[in-house]
C-alpha cells in the first residue's frame, strides 16, 4: 500500500495572540512512499516530522493538500477508518488493562465483515506477541514493565489488526543506549517479515539512516531531501542535508574557486571544471581525508583520538567555520602530532561545494 | 464536666427564683437598671412603628428599663430556638407564644407564672383591668391544668365567615347560622352555579376543633388520658363533611393545594362564593378591582356556622406573651411591667389593631375615639379589615381554648392531617375514617 | 499474514466509508449537543421560574393559573427583599464569617494535612479513617450538644460561633491530602538535606504547588458557608449577627403567618447572585483545583 | 531520621485540629450516646432538673415507632435511585462538556448553579413546578384549576395531567418528585469532581482509542469509565453518605407535612424522623435515631469501600 502525500501543509495559528501570522508546521510536502518500505522522516526538533506523522494517521487535519492511501483520497477520512498503526513515543499503553487485553483491544473494535471470534482473536493476539517477542509477558499490567517491553507490545497493539500503514513516533527516544540498538533491528526484522508500508519519524540521524530504506530530511516544516540513506549521505542537496547526516559531522570550510580551482585557504585542494570562480563553502566528510606528505591540505594537528578499527585526527584549520577539523583515517598510518602541520589530500568523491548564500550544492566534474 | 456546669446554673436559677418569689408576690419594681430582652414575630414596618412609640412611652415611665425588641422569625423558629436557649440558660425574658409553646417549656418549669404578679398589690392589675380583659383570651392564660395563670393575650384573631354578599342579596340566600343551613345553601348555590365549590374552609384542623366544641364532643384533656377525640360523634360529622366533599360543596387548603381564598377572589368560571378563614387575613378575602375601579362583588362577614347559635362556639388564635424565671427578679418585675403596660394600655391596643387587623386583647379599646372611628368605617370593600374586627369583637362570648399539656401540640397536628385525609375518602369510607382516627391517636400517644 | 489478506480487507468502497463516517460524525456532534441543551434546560428552568417568580405581584403569583411571564413586572420586589430582611448587613455579616472562617480552616486544614501526608507517626492511618467517619454522622447530632457546649463559653450571639465549630472540614482534608500526596517525596528529602524546616519546606514548597487546590478550597469553602442555615439561625439570630440564610427564611412571614414567595424568591435570588458570580469568575480556579487534586482517588 | 522527634512534631501540626474535633466532634458524639441511653431524656426536662435512667428504652421506642420502617424505606429507596441515576447523569455530562470546545464555558456555569442557590427556596420552586391547584381528584366532578408547570408540558406533548404531590397522589408519584428534585441538587457537585478527573487524564489514550478505531460508546465504558474509577467510587461513596442524610430536600417539596396531605408523614425519611423527636424536645430518641442511622452509614460506606476495592484499577 503506497502513501501519496500531495503538496502537504499544515499552518498552526501563532500561540501569543498578539502577532497573528501563522507558523508554517509543514510547507508543501510532495513525497510518495513505496509500498512495504520503512521510511524515516529526520529533523531537528520543531521541523514538522511528527506533523506530518500526526496528517498521515488523520489525527492532525492537514490545512492544504491531499493524502492518498493506493489511490484511496483518505485526506477527509478519520482515523478510525483509515486502517493505520501508530506507535505512540511514550507508547499510550491503557494502564488498566493487561498486556494481552492491550493487544486484542483494536481487534475488538473489527466491524461488519472483518469480525473476529473470540478464539481468532486471542490467536492474533498470541501471533503478534509472538512476533515482538512478548508472548511470556501476557498477563502483566503495563507498569510492571520495562521501556523496551512496553515499546514492543505498543508495536504488537499497532500490528495486530493488520494495518495498512504502519506509524512510529521517536520508538527509540525513551530507551536507553543498548536498547535502542536492539529495538532498532526489531523493528527492521518486524517490518521486513509483514511488508507493511512503515514511516517513523526520529531526531536521531544515525537511527534513520541504519534502518530505513528511504529517508526524508526535514528543516522548518520544508523538504531538504529524499533518497536513499547512502545516497543523501553521499550526495547532500544542501549545506543542511551534509551536516545533519554523518558521525562525527562533516568538516565545513570557506572555500574560493578561481579558474577551476578550489582553494581552502591558501591550500590549493581540487581541480574541476564547470565552477564559476566565486567564494564557496566547502564540506569534506571525515573519511575523505586522505594522509600524506605533500597533501594539499596543510591543518595544525592537535591530538589523536583511538576508534579501534581507525583513528580520528583533531586539527585546526584557519579556514574550518568549526572549531576543530576530525578526520578519520585507517589505524595503521602513522600520525605523530608533534610535527607542525598533518597535511591531507581529499578523496574527490567525498568532498561537497555549496554555493556561498543559497547554501545550495554546486556540481562538478573533477577532471 | 460541662453537663455539671450547665446543671449548676440551672439549679441556681430555679432556687433563686423561689427566694426571689417572695419579693414578687409583695414588692415592686425598685428602679434599678435592668434590660430585658422580648422576642416576636411583627415585621410590618407599620405595626413595628406602633409597638417602638409604646416602648419610647414606657422608657419614659421607666427610664432605667431597656427593652430589647428582636424579631425571632415565625412561631416555630421561636420554639425551636427557646428550647435550645433554656438548656444554656440564656432564654430571652418575654415572649410571643401559643399556649402550646407554654407546655413545652414548662418542661423545664421555665415559665413564671402570673398569678401571684397580677395579685400583686404594688405592681398587679386592678380589677378594672382584669375585667376589661376578653374573657375567653384571658381563660386561654390558664388552660393548662393546674389553675395557674402562664400568659396573657397580645392580639387575638378569629375565625369568620366571608360570604359574596351580592350573590348572595341576587339569589335571595340568607346566610346560613347553622351547619344544616349550610348544606341547604351549598346545594342551591350548587343548582345556580355547577362549577363553584360553595364552601371553602382553609384549616382543617380549626375546623375539626371548633366542631367538638360546637358539639361540645371530646378531644382532649388537660390531663390523663390526652386524646380523646376518637369518637363516635366526630367520626358522625367528618363522614358527613366528606359527603359533603363528594358532592363538591366543600373543599379545604390541603386538599385544594392552595388558600381557598384564591377561590374565593378569583374572577374566573370556578369560585367559592362563602370562605372560612382567620379574621386577620381579611385583606386576602377581597377581590382584585375591577378595571372599573370598584370590586366586583360586595364581600359579607359573619359569624362561623353553629350547631347551636343559642351556644356559640368560635375558635382564638393569636399570639399571648409569657415572661421566663429569671435569677433577677427586678428583671421579672420589670418584664411584668412591660408586659402589663401592652396589653392594658387601651391606645397601644387599640393602635396595634387598627395596623395589623387583629383584634386587640382588651375591650376598652371602644372607648378610644380613633377605634370607634375605625371601626365605623367598615364595609364590605376597601375597609373590609374593619369590618372583619367587627364582627370578631361582636363574638367574643364565644370563644373557646383547647386545653394545654404536654404534647398538646401533637394533637393539633394530628387532628389536622386527619381531617384532611378522611374529607376526600373515596371507598370504604367507614372503614378507612375508623383506620385514620386510630393512626392519629397512634401517632399522639407515641409522640410522648 | 500474507501481503494480499491485507489489501483485500481494505478494497471497501471508500466513499461510502467516508460518507457514512462524517454523517455519523455530524450526528454524534449533534447528539451530545442536543443532550447538553436539554439537560442545561431542566437544570436552567427551576431558575427561570424562581427569577419570573420573584417579579411577580403576590396576588399574580397566587394566581390559579401560573403565567410563563409576569403581566406586571415588579423590582419593587427586590427592594422590599434587600430592605425587609435588611440584606445589606447580613451580606456584610455572611462575608465577614465567610472570609475569617475560610483563611483560619484553611490554615487548620494545611497544617493537619501536612502531618497527614508528610509526617509518619502512629496510628496515622486510624486517626485519618476516624476523621472520615465523622463525614458520616448525621449533622444534627452535633447540633443538640453544640448548642450547650457554646452556651456554656458564652458565646451565643457572637461571630465567634458561627466561626469555631466548623473549622476543621474533613472534606477538605481529604482532598488536600490527595494534592499533597503527589508531591514526590525525593522534594521533601532534598529540602531535609539542605537544612529546611518541616515549617519552611510546607510553606516554600508544598502549599505553592497546590495552590490550584488551595483556591479551589478557599472557594467551595466561602460557598458552603454562604449557604449554612441551621446552626446560624439557632446561635447567632440577632439583627447584628444574623447570616443571609436565616435573614431569608423568616423574614417575609406576615403576622398571619403567609409567606410573600415572590418577595422570598427575590431574596433568594440576591443572596445567590455573589456566589454565581464568584463562580463565573472563578470557574477556571475550582475546575484545576479538583482536577489537580483528584487523579489518584 | 530521628523517629521520635518526627512523632512529637507531627502532633504539633495535629494540635488545633485535635483540640476543635474534641470539643465539636468527639464530646457531642459521648453526649449523643449518653443522651441516647437515658431513657426518655428530654433536655428541657434535665434544664428543669429532672434525672432519667440509663437503659435502652430509647432504642426500643425509636424500632417500635409504627413510621420507623416507613422511614428507612424512604431513605433507602431515596439513595437507592438518586445516587446511580446522578452519578450516570454526571458522567455523560461530564464527558460531553469535555468533549466540546463552543459553548463549553457557559454550559459548565450553567451545570453548576444548583450548588450555588438555596436548597430551600428551590425546593419551593419545585413544589409549585409539581403542584396542582384544585379538588375532588378522581371524583367525577373533578376540578383542575391549575395543574403546575410540568402536567402543562406533559399535556402540551398530548399526555395526561398526574397528581404528583397533592391530595391522593401515589407513593410512586411522590417518589419519582423526590428523585427528580434530589438528581437535579446532586448533579453540580459530581460534575465538578468528574469534570476534573476527565482533565487529569492523558489526551493520548483517546488518540490511541481513535487509532484503534474505537466506537464513542466503547471509548466511554473502556477507557474513560476505568481511568475515571477512583472519582467514580469517591463520588458513589460521598452520595450514599449524603443520600442517607436526605431531610430538607423532602421539606422543600412537601413541607412540614413530610407527605401529600392525603398520607402526612408519609414520605419522611431517618433525618426527618430525628427532627420530629428534636421538635417534642425528646433528644434521647433523636439521639438514638441518630446512632441507627449512623450505624447503617458505617455499614453501607464499608460494603461500598469493599466493592470499590475490587473495581477501582489505576
């Protein structure tokens, strides 16, 4: 079941009554989710990511455009009729009822043709439980578990009725560290087993990126990019979408074209061709930096951080807008931080030009 | 340890009185200051102007006497409250009161008695006074069993008979003076106008009362055994009230669920043309003017029906006043005073009458000029007060007082609801009065 | 659960979905206003008849057939009822009982809650299951011993008895007690680690955070003694003294004893108009004050 | 934490509690009991120093009195029906005032009035709402002349006029006056505690409910009932009490009479029966009276706390 979303905008009325323009929640966003795939909508908070969650579940009524389940229009229709799962992000789970009473409840509310006897439903029940992994946990009230079970029998609550679509809110934010990784491979392996057209909206890039298979990136309530985590990574549409995506960030500089070269600093670091000379911001992911002796890049090394596999070289750079520059590169080559400079070439694939002002990316062809 | 101190008090109180009753039968009121304190019911701008110019006057007799005048609410909150007042020894000095109200606080023996205050030569009454009393009023004071006198009458009302006197003069009725008459002209009123009620009698229990004493039947005594009005002779004249119900002649407040003076006014097609009600309510017997400025019918007041004109028999209501024990018995000299100065001084008498159309307590009241000019006026329209007071003072040989005990009040109650319920019986009338009567003497003796 | 079982159960007609889910929207919309309305009017209509009642002429509202609207309008009805009963001073004795009784039982209220909720000490949960008891008693029981209780102080006609007996309130208790309850204890701890009081701490910490409560305490506290009737009439009747309530019941009985009910039902609708007008006002106050307070049960 | 310095200071904060409960609340309860096993006390009597013997011959009185069961039934009948019909009342108005943003402000005002006028003159209001004007009901020369407010609208949707109050009016009619008036005393107070337990309640479990497309009514019984259930039991509990304690409202409507005047005392209830031993100044059967009902009460209140153990979740 695929999910058209058509010029999509929700306007909330400012809250201080004083100035009465409105505040843009989500503006104009056109997307079209495949059918089966788990999407992940990205965004610092405020960006509208869990506003457009809310438009699709029908809980929140968008102010302009359309929403299409297949090619039913469901924008008018309510929730109740809209067949979708949502997980909520502190998982609403009816505090009076036992875990197993939790799950058969949506079933309960089947009507006309889809009614389900008491057996079919405590066998759905059973087969969700079963699929989050929860089937001992039956008969226990919610508040005599844990984060991470309460979670899974919210996602089991989603499930069971079979939904079209499938909805989460931040699943992972009120779990601690270890697991989140696991509940984050539960939910992949949940979606992949029942192919449900899943969207989950998450603050955390990381997150979004390991397990969806598309990602939206979102800034005030505007669409930066869709794509593939790999292909948004490596080829950013904007200044925002590089910085948002990627640990550690990306590495920002002040860059100059001229005559189809790019200089970062004084450093002379690429040759490409189809760059108008102008003043650029530069962006080198932390993998792109390449060590060696005569490398174009000069930085003054600071120290050096052990990863394990690789390391993570802290420099400065008089042109770099952060602070420090962090590149990450394999452990076996040396790096005595003694020296006056560590010097670098950059792999061309892994370096990003953006004009000045729009911030937007600006192609070329390394010659 | 506090039920000690409250019974200390009371017990101090009761033997000072004895000590002090000596002085009270001899001596008089020594000047002292003294405030006394005097709970009523009057809250009419008018009648209240009255009874502050007597109390300037009286201050002027005796500067030294303050009298505290409150108005306590209705009867019941009276009761109520004295009652409670008299375990904390703080009960006011005088009173409005029924004589029922007497017996209960004579339960704690409360109440001063007047006899040895009005043989008293310093501060008694004189003869004249005492003769210038109603008599029926001034025999209600000593209705309660043991000969002694407890209250002295403040105003009194009665109970008279309204009757549409130009329908009356068209039809050529004459009104009727005995029960049998009444029931001939309920059913020619009934022939001439089949939707009225004829008759319509507001208290029930007024008009039982008033028919034992006219039948000169029981109903209760003043001492053991209390109630005695289940007897054949009631039953005969509430069975034949209830026929008379039956055929529509009659119909009283509980069962018409409003004043039947409603019907006795009102314009529209059901009416009552004769109306049984306290003389004090005169004012509410009158019609509204019509649009022509005068009232519609010419309203008549006369005595109620007889069983035996030659032995009148009528009904006093109407608050006395009796005065508390007192530790102080200049306070109880001085309550006497007050108390014998409103109700023999003819003028504050006559006054208060003329305010509040009830009937004043003394006869003298005639000789006030003012009085006779009041009384002259009367007429079936706008001085129909007047004219009601007439005709109460015109029957004053008739007045009757139930007697007095403890419970007393009981029975009114009791005689009341049963009344009410037998006069609209329906089947097996016999069967259910002999029921009712029982019910009430039931309820009577359990209240005790 | 194969892909296709789930499309097939929902191939239904969508429209026809959508139609049917707005009309019952409208529908349901429509029917819990149209239940509000009518039960709005059963509970309105008393009041309509009490305030067309009050303008009423006696004879009119006397009258064998009740008029839905007075043929004379009288205000001088409301005059009579303010002079009569000389409301004018039993307003300023009912405010003057209300406010002193209401701050002195809220401070009663707030201390004793406090040992409640915060303090351990024994027989705490019998004490608190006794007071609770008490809510049980009929009133009247009290009366009769009160009565002589207060006359042996002395304090009969005084403002003093209409204050004293009532101060402590269990109701109130109880629901300060659930206010109090919430506060996380971790609060109290850190307050002991640094050194507050039990005193400061109550005062700096626990009644801030239920203020919403404490007012709405203060309000249906100021209204309950707006409306007692019984033990003022019987204590403190005097012209000085004397509250709104008693200043009602007796004073339009004339000598004969008839009540003017439209000039009693003027008096009843000025003495209810400040307790509906604090209400308006205030509604917002009472409604986060129980709520807040009530959660738990 | 030093435990006995926590027990003397918790007493301190107790003290002015405790010293006003003993003079207004314990003493009069010893009295009452005292009062109530002097046979016959009457307290104008012992301000007249008159003594009286203990035993339990108040008790007896008060079980052979002929209106005692008429009382009890009245008073159990009364709170048998108005505490359920008023507490369902207030729930679906509580529930549907919350359910709404217009108008929701006014309609709340207006639910809470009742609390704020005088029972007494609204019982008068009421009285003269039910009451018929006229005579000889049933007779075939019957007379209405008015037939109150409600028989008008009753008539007016094509009905036929009842006897509610009046002479010869049925039990039931009297009964059903009674519940009318007592539901329509007891909504305000209830509305108000479920009002605000209604707001206590987290939004989502509704957005979860409506994704789990759950019709209105279930939502109510499901989720809103359950969550709601410690104020529903503390409202149940609250209106029993008071419902035992039911006397003026009965004033209100019939007036001293306690009945139609066709059956006086008929409709009186326990309360009321205390009042009529109080009015003959026989406190020690009042007193007496009052340790029965008193005793009923704790009964009742315990069944109830048993039964909301059970029920009440959260």
């Amino acid at each position: 079941m695929k999910i058209v979303l058509q010029n999509l905008t929700k306007a909330f009325p400012s809250r201080n009554k004083k100035s009465n323009e409105e505040v843009i929640a989500v503006n104009n966003f056109n997307f079209e989710i495949p059918d089966g795939k788990l999407i992940g909508l990205l965004g610092p908070s405020g960006c509208g990511k869990s506003t457009t969650l809310y438009m699709i579940s029908g809980l929140q009524k968008p102010t302009s455009g359309r929403i299409f389940f297949g090619d039913d229009d469901v924008t008018e229709l309510s929730t109740e009729n809209r067949g979708i799962g949502l997980v909520f992000q502190n998982y609403a789970l009816y505090p009076h009822m036992t875990v197993k009473q939790n799950i058969m409840f949506p079933l309960q509310n089947l009507k006309g043709e889809d009614k389900l006897t008491k057996e079919q439903m405590l066998e759905r029940a059973y087969q969700a439980a079963k699929l989050v992994q929860i089937e001992q946990l039956l008969d226990r009230k919610p508040s005599e578990l844990s984060g991470g079970q309460q979670q899974r029998v919210a996602i089991a609550r989603a499930l069971v009725k079979m939904p079209r679509v499938l909805l989460l809110d931040e699943p992972l934010s009120n779990l601690d560290a270890r697991l989140r990784l696991q509940t984050r491979e539960e939910i992949r392996r949940i979606q992949q087993e029942t192919k449900i057209t899943t969207v989950f909206v998450t603050h955390d890039q990381e997150e979004a990126m390991s397990i969806s298979d598309m990602i939206v990136v979102m800034k005030a309530g505007i669409v930066q990019q869709i794509g593939k985590p790999q292909d948004v990574y490596d080829d950013p549409a904007n200044l925002f979408v590089a910085k948002f995506l990627g640990t550690p960030p990306i590495n920002v500089f002040d860059g100059q074209v001229k005559d189809g070269k790019l200089y970062i600093g004084s450093d002379e670091v690429l040759e490409f061709s189809g760059v108008a000379d102008q003043a650029v911001t530069v962006g080198i992911r932390p993998e792109g930096f390449v060590l060696s002796e005569n490398g174009a890049l000069k930085c003054k090394p600071v120290n050096v951080e052990v990863m394990g596999r690789d390391v993570s070289v802290v420099a400065t750079h008089d042109a770099s807008q952060n602070p420090f520059v962090r590149s990450i590169i394999d452990a076996d080559n040396k790096v005595d931080t003694g020296s006056e400079y560590v010097r670098y070439n950059i792999k061309p694939h892994k370096i990003f030009i953006f004009n000045k002002e729009t911030e937007e990316r600006i192609y070329f062809e390394v010659k | 340890m506090k039920k000690l101190i409250s019974m200390l008090l009371v017990l101090m109180m009761v033997l000072s009185c004895a000590s002090a009753l000596a002085d009270l039968t001899t001596d008089g009121y020594d000047g002292s200051a003294v405030t006394i304190t005097f709970y009523h019911i009057i809250n009419k701008d008018n009648q209240l102007e009255v009874l502050n110019n007597a109390i300037a006057e009286f201050n002027k007799e005796y500067p030294n006497i303050t009298v505290n005048a409150e108005n306590a609410g209705s009867y019941n909150d009276i009761l109520k409250r004295i009652s409670e007042e008299i375990n904390g020894g703080n009960q006011p000095n005088i009173t409005f009161c029924y004589a029922d109200h007497v017996a209960e606080y004579n339960k704690a023996g409360a109440v001063q008695t007047l006899d040895e205050l009005i043989n008293n030569p310093v501060v008694g009454l004189s003869d004249e006074q005492k003769a210038d009393f109603v008599e029926g009023y001034y025999n209600e004071g000593m209705s309660f069993g043991d000969g002694l006198m407890y209250t002295l009458p403040f105003y009194k009302s009665t109970e008279v008979l309204y009757y549409d006197a130009t329908f009356f003069a068209a039809n050529g009725l004459t009104v009727p003076t005995t029960w049998d008459e009444v029931e001939e002209v309920c059913a020619k009123i009934k022939e001439i106008d089949p939707k009225s009620i004829p008759l319509g009698y507001d208290s029930e229990g007024n008009w039982f009362i008033t028919m034992t004493e006219q039948y000169g039947s029981d109903y209760t005594s003043a001492t053991e055994p209390h109630y005695l009005f289940d007897n054949d002779t009631n039953k005969a004249f509430v069975k034949k009230f209830n026929e008379w119900y039956q055929k529509g002649y009659v119909t009283t407040a509980g069962l018409y669920g409003a004043y039947t003076s409603g019907l006795f006014t009102s314009t529209d097609e059901t009416r009552c043309y004769m109306c049984i009600g306290s003389s004090a309510g005169a004012t509410y017997q009158r019609p509204k003017k019509g649009d022509d400025g005068n009232y519609p019918f010419e309203v008549g007041i006369a005595t109620i029906p007889q069983v035996d004109p030659a032995n009148r028999k009528v009904i006093s209501q109407g608050p006395s006043v009796c005065i508390f024990k007192k530790s102080n018995p200049q306070e109880v000299l001085a309550s006497w005073l007050f108390v014998k100065y409103l109700t023999t001084n003819t003028d504050f008498q006559a006054n208060f009458g003329m305010q509040s159309g009830y009937m004043p307590a003394i006869k003298s009241v005639l000789n006030n000029a003012d009085f006779q000019a009041y009384l002259a006026k009367a007429d079936g329209g706008d001085n129909i007060a007047m004219l009601s007071m007439k005709v109460g003072m015109d029957q004053t040989d008739a007045y009757y007082t139930s007697p007095v005990f403890e419970g007393s009040s009981v029975a009114r109650n009791q005689v009341t609801a049963l009344m009410t319920k037998c006069l609209g019986l329906t089947e097996n009338v016999d069967a259910e009065i002999d029921a009712a009567f029982q019910d009430a003497i039931d309820e009577c003796e359990y209240a005790n | 659960m194969s892909q296709k079982s789930i499309d097939i159960m929902h191939a239904r007609d969508l429209r026809k979905t959508t139609l049917k889910q707005n009309i019952f929207k409208v529908l349901g919309l429509g029917g819990v206003y149209l239940f509000l309305f009518i039960m709005a009017l059963i509970v309105l209509f008393p009041f309509y008849w009490m305030l067309i009642s009050s303008v009423k002429s006696l004879t009119e509202y006397r009258a064998q057939v009740p008029t839905l609207w007075p043929r004379i309008i009288m205000l001088g009805n409301y005059v009579e009822a303010f002079t009569a009963a000389n409301l004018g001073r039993l307003f300023l004795n009912t405010l003057y009982v209300g406010l002193v009784s209401t701050l002195l039982s809220l401070f009663i209220t707030i201390i004793t809650t406090f040992a409640f909720a915060r303090l351990e000490f024994k027989g705490k949960n019998l004490l608190f299951g006794a007071l609770l008891a008490t809510m049980m008693i009929p009133g009247e029981l009290f009366t009769i011993t009160n009565y002589i209780t207060v006359s042996d102080f002395g304090w009969i006609n005084t403002y003093t008895v209409l204050i004293v007996p009532f101060l402590v309130s269990v109701f109130y208790i109880y629901l300060l007690r659930q206010n109090f309850m919430q506060i996380p204890s971790e609060l109290y701890l850190a307050a002991k680690v640094d050194g507050t009081s039990d005193w400061k701490y109550l005062w700096k910490v626990m009644v801030p955070l239920a203020l919403p409560t404490l007012i709405s305490i203060t309000i249906l506290k100021m209204m309950g003694s707006w409306n007692s009737y019984i033990w003022p009439r019987l204590v403190a009747n005097d012209e000085a003294h004397r509250l709104v309530t008693n200043g009602l019941r007796n004073a339009f009985t004339d000598t004969s004893g008839d009540v003017n009910y439209p000039v009693q039902m003027a008096a009843v609708a000025l003495v209810s108009a400040p307790l509906f007008l604090v209400f308006v006002f205030l509604r917002k106050y009472i409604m986060a004050g129980v709520s807040r307070s009530g959660i738990k049960g | 934490m030093v435990e006995s310095k926590q027990q003397w200071k918790a007493w301190i904060y107790l003290a002015p509690a405790i010293v006003l409960l003993l003079i207004f609340t314990v003493w009069p309860i010893i009295n009452t009991v005292r009062m109530a096993l002097l046979e016959n006390y009457s307290g104008l009597k012992a301000a007249g120093g008159a003594t009286f013997n203990f035993g339990i011959g108040n008790f007896e009185k008060v079980i052979t009195y002929r209106r005692f069961v008429q009382c009890m039934k009245n008073t159990v009948l009364l709170c048998v029906f108005t505490v359920p019909i008023s507490t369902l009342l207030a729930l679906l108005i509580a529930v549907a005032l919350h359910s709404i943003k217009p108008l929701q402000k006014a309609l709340q005002t207006i639910f809470f009035l009742p609390y704020v006028t005088n029972s007494i003159a609204i019982g008068m209001v009421f009285a003269a709402m039910f009451n018929i004007v006229g005579s000889f009901f049933g007779t075939e020369n019957e007379l209405i002349v008015t037939a109150g407010i409600i028989n008008n609208v009753i008539e007016f949707f094509g009905g036929k006029a009842v006897n509610w109050i009046n002479y010869g009016s049925t039990y039931t009619a009297n009964m059903f006056v009674m519940i009318v008036y007592i539901v329509w005393n007891a909504l305000p107070f209830k509305i108000l505690i479920l009002l605000g337990g209604l707001t206590g309640i987290n939004k989502q479990y509704y957005e979860a409910a409506k994704v789990d497309s759950t019709p209105r009514a279930r939502v109510l019984w499901r989720i809103t009932v359950p969550l709601l259930s410690p104020m529903l039991a503390y409202v149940i509990i609250t209106g029993f009490i008071g419902g035992f304690k039911e006397y003026t409202s009965i004033v209100g409507i019939f007036g001293e009479r306690m009945g139609p005047a066709s059956d006086s005392g008929r409709m009186n209830t326990m309360v009321g029966f205390i009042y009529d031993s109080l009015s003959n100044n026989n406190q020690g059967r009042a007193s007496a009276a009052a340790l029965i009902l008193f005793g009923i009460i704790l009964i009742v209140t315990l069944i109830n706390l048993q039964v909301s153990k059970k029920r009440v979740h959260y």
